[in-house]
C-alpha cells in the first residue's frame, strides 16, 4: 500500500479575544501534495510551527483537513 496526499489544507480557526468579534484564522497547512510508495521513506523537517506534527495527526487520522485527502 502506498500513501499519497493530495491538496490538503488545515485551517484552525482561533477565538477572538474579548471585545473584538473577528475570528482569527490559522493556516497550519496549503496545498500539500506528496506521495510514498510501498517500502519507500518520507523524511518531514521544518522549523518550529511549521505544521510537521499537524500533517502528521492528518495522516494518522487523529485530525481532519480542511480540504484535501
């Protein structure tokens, strides 16, 4: 079985602080496109809050995109 993502996005959507009513989003993910194939090896490197650990819970199924599979 290989694993291929294709598209995906993750918005998280943060609660305004009192006394202001916009929503502040957080794009943590856009536009992600990668594939791996059956015995094959994916490396994920980045700075700190760059979305590793988001992808990761996508892929694991801990947590859904915004768009994207």
């Amino acid at each position: 079985m290989s694993l291929a993502v294709r598209g995906l996005y993750k918005c998280f959507r943060l609660r305004p602080e009192r006394g202001k009513q916009k929503t502040l989003e957080h794009w943590a993910l856009r536009d992600v496109d990668f594939r791996v194939a059956q015995g094959g090896a994916l490396g994920i490197i980045g700075a700190n809050g760059s979305g590793k650990s988001t992808l990761l819970q996508i892929v694991a199924g801990v947590l859904r995109p915004t768009q994207g599979r």
